[in-house]
C-alpha cells in the first residue's frame, strides 16, 4: 500500500464534494469505449512514491515505477486482444479518494497498490491479484528489545508507526492490541521517525522495505514476513467484461513471465508470488458473507473513536487558538508602537507565515527540528503550528482594529496621567477586541476545520479518522461523512452563537 507523503489537504468539504458529485456524462466508461477510444485511464497517487508509481529524479516529467510498468504491460496485452493499439494514461489522484475518482467515471481502473477487502469487493469490481504483499516489522539498528512479532507484546506499551488505514493498522490492532499504533500519512516518515529513535518501530509492506532500504540504512528487518495480502485492480461494478479483460491480461502476463520479470527490474520478487491460493480471490459466498456488514452495527462500533477523535479536534483548537491570539494582539501592538527595527522583522514574519503552507510549517516542526536537536511530541507539535501560523492572520486583524479605534481614545487616555502601556491596555485594546470580534471568530471555525492538516503530523483527528474508516468500509462512506459533518457543526455552532452573543452584549 503505497504512502502520501506530501501535500494532503483532507478538509471536509472536498469529501462532502466527491459524494454527491456525479457527473451526467461520465469521462470514463467500459470495455467497449476502451476500444473505440484507444486509452484506458489509470488513477494513482504520484506522491505515495517507489516502488509504485513515482517522479523519475532526473526526469521530473517522466514516471517509474512497477505499477507505471505494469500499466504498459496490459495495454500492450489489450492491443493484442483487440488487435488495434491501446494506450495506458495515468491520472493524478490522491490515494484514498481514488473509488470517488472511479465511482464518478474519470478514470477506468485503479491501480496503486490498493489491497483487496471484502468491503471493497462489495462496491467495486476486484481483478484478479497481481502482486502478493507480505508485512514486515522493521526496527533500529541496535535495539535488541524487539526481536520478533511476538515481542510486541511486552509489559512496556511499544509505540509501532504505520499507515493509516493500512493493511498494517488492520493486522497490529486485530492481532497486537497492547501496542500503541502511530499513524502516519507517508511510509517513509514512519520510517523516519523509527530510525531517530521516536517510535520503537514500524510495520511496512515488503515492497515498501525493500525499495527504501537503501535509504533507511539504520532500519533492520526481524521475524519473518506476516499477515500475506494481495493487490488488485478495481473497476466499476458494471464494468464486467473490463474486468475479465483483464484477468486474462494478468493470467498472460504471469504465464509468459513479463509479470515476474517486472518485479525483478524493481527487486520486489519474492516467492509469495508463486503462492496459488494468494493468487486467486476469495469465492463469492465468502466476500458477501464478510463483506455486509449493519450500518448501525458498522457506526456503533467506531462511534467511540470517532468521539474520541473529535475530542481531539476540540483540544487542539481551544488550546492553540488563545495562543494564536495573545501572539497575534503582541506582534500588533509591537508593529505599531514599537521601534522601527521591530515592526520591520515583525512585518517579515507575517509575510512568511501568511505566504506558506500550514503543512509545511509543521513538517518544519516535527520532521526538519529534530535534526537540530529539537524533539516535539506531536501534540505540542500540533498546537504551536496551528499557533504560530494563526498569530499571522491575527495580528493583522488586530492591527486593523486597533487603528479602526479614533486616535483621540489614545490623547484622551495620556492626558489623563496614563502611560502609554496602561492606556492601551486599558483604552485601547478593549475597544479594538469589539470591532475585531465577528473576524476572530470566523477565524476560530476555520482553525477548527485546519486541525485536519495536523495529520501530516500523527494526530488522528476527526477528519482523518473518517479518511481512514472510509478507506477501510466504502460502502459506509456516507453515513460517516454525515456524522462527520454533523460534529463538526456541533462543534463549530455553538461558537458562532457565544459570538453573536458576545456582539451584543458589547455594542449595549
């Protein structure tokens, strides 16, 4: 399963988006338009990386990859079928909203290493397996405390970082429940974070390890590989015969030996290939019987962890955001009544925090720190991202009411006796907070739904916590994305009428 490394915005109105967006004329259709077209249409995630689908560093607009290799493959196999040139194209699409991106017609297949599930075989159509992935469990070099899957289960609470909605959450929380699971939205952070020393392991993919070995020096493999799975290719429901074509594309390919010789060009064959029984799917009994499963059973059982991450969201919120404000009034009052030198490095640190990403900031934060001997849990981690990066956006709303306040409060306050601190403290501030309150709040509600980039970081919150159930039961899509919804509104709402309150109060 590949990683998502890189800009992810998970923000709920995307998702509302991809639920109810279904075109009247679809892009992508079935067998049959395939051949009259040409093409068939891939989607993949570019930033999930090796050994899938990823940049070729010394040529940015070329792809590499097994899966890029092996979409080559059956559109060389369909050629043949319909003796007429057919041609792979790929489409961009971030990982886990790849069946919205199938569901709604743009593209025909997808293939990026998504692993088949009984949920997923209820909503689409599943392919036959053309690659066998096992588990391994990776640890540091020099760590002899881990020395096997069993050691996981230990009177110590072992942290173990994976990807979330991964294979590998799925079999460490059925199978190791004592071990504290670590999510991450890429593999090679978790991997990252396991070599420093952060989190006391992880478990990858095989193809995952062996691809980045080379660059995660300080990791070793113990125990054997675990918990076998297999990828497949999913298409629409109603694209049968797209699907068959398949199959027999990858039964070609496998008999002929271009299959293996793929995974050799990439190193990522092991002899899980050969295994027959990991090789076909499940019958169908089978899928239907593990497949269906209650919607009130299904929201039951995960209502408590999607409290438990709403809770989340609300921490981080109403801890940063104060924050965020006292930071923001001090760079105000210091642009504009402090000495020059001050207001201009001020003035410079709005620019920066305004002019880049959330995300990145906290990247800086959690992953680029610790090299210079900076260690943030990734709740701290969290809280002064979201702080430092709203005290920009405060501090110019402040600044604005402050000057909306009529100078003559200021001369009125010093002519008095005041000092000039006193006189804002006490004169000036009050007032600017009146006029600067419908802004600051509507500040508040969208730092509410930004705690959702806090993932990049590990922290599960309510966003994420639905990506990963809607990954895991798409058939539950939306019932989850409404609940979802519905929190967040519970959340947000009763703010906007403590402000309109507020306003009230303060204009009597």
């Amino acid at each position: 399963m590949p990683g998502m490394d890189g800009d992810r915005q998970p923000m709920a109105p995307l998702w509302i988006a991809g639920l109810f967006l279904v075109p009247s004329a679809l892009s992508a259709g079935g067998l049959s338009e395939i051949q009259e077209r040409g093409f068939f249409t891939w989607g993949a995630d570019e930033e999930g990386g090796g050994p899938f689908v990823y940049t070729d560093p010394g040529d940015p607009a070329r792809r590499l990859g097994f899966e890029v290799d092996l979409a080559s493959a059956l559109a060389r196999e369909l050629s043949q079928s319909f003796s007429r040139p057919i041609e792979a194209r790929f489409a961009q699409g971030q990982w886990d909203k790849l069946p919205d991106l199938l569901r709604t017609g743009r593209i025909d297949i997808v293939l990026n290493g998504y692993e088949w599930t009984p949920e997923r075989a209820e909503v689409m159509a599943s392919t036959l397996p053309y690659y066998v992935y096992e588990l391994v469990l990776l640890v540091r070099d020099g760590d002899d405390s881990i020395t096997s899957w069993s050691s996981l289960r230990s009177s110590k609470r072992r942290k173990v970082g994976v990807l979330g909605g991964s294979a590998a959450e799925r079999y460490l929380g059925e199978s190791f429940p004592e071990v504290a699971l670590v999510l991450y939205d890429g593999n090679t952070n978790a991997m990252g974070d396991a070599t420093k020393g952060r989190i006391d392991a992880t478990v990858q993919d095989l193809p995952i390890a062996l691809f980045y070995r080379n660059e995660f020096p300080g990791l070793r493999q113990v125990d054997k590989p675990a918990a076998p799975g297999r990828y497949v290719m999913f298409v629409r429901k109603e694209d049968a015969a797209l699907r068959d074509a398949l199959n027999r594309a990858i039964l070609s390919l496998r008999e002929h030996g271009s299959l293996r010789s793929i995974y050799e060009s990439h190193g990522i064959w092991t002899k899980a290939q050969r295994d027959i029984m990991l090789l076909s799917l499940p019958t169908a009994d089978v899928v239907s019987a593990q497949g269906k499963v209650d919607s009130l059973v299904f929201l039951s059982r995960h209502a408590g962890t999607l409290l438990e991450s709403a809770w989340m969201t609300v921490q981080l919120s109403v801890v940063a955001f104060p924050l965020a404000i006292l930071l923001g009034i001090l760079i105000a009052l210091a642009r504009l009544h402090g000495p020059r030198w001050v207001s201009v490095l001020l003035a410079a640190y709005v620019e920066v925090l305004r002019g880049t990403p959330l995300m990145l900031q906290l990247f800086v934060l959690f992953y680029v720190l610790p090299g210079a001997g900076v260690k943030l849990d990734a709740f701290v981690a969290a809280i002064l991202g979201l702080a430092i990066n709203y005290s920009a956006y405060e501090a110019e709303i402040y600044r604005a009411g402050l000057q909306a306040v009529p100078a003559g409060q200021m001369e009125a306050a010093l002519a008095l006796g005041m000092s000039r601190w006193l006189a804002l403290r006490r004169v000036v501030v009050p007032q600017a907070v009146r006029i600067v309150l419908p802004a600051v709040t509507n500040d508040f509600i969208a730092l509410f739904k930004d705690t959702s980039v806090c993932s990049v970081i590990t922290v599960v919150e309510l966003t994420k916590r639905y990506n990963i159930l809607a990954m895991t039961s798409p058939s539950e899509v939306l019932p989850l994305a409404a609940i979802a919804g519905l929190l967040y509104l519970c959340m947000s709402y009763p703010l906007s009428v403590f402000s309109a309150a507020m306003e009230r109060r303060l204009r009597a």
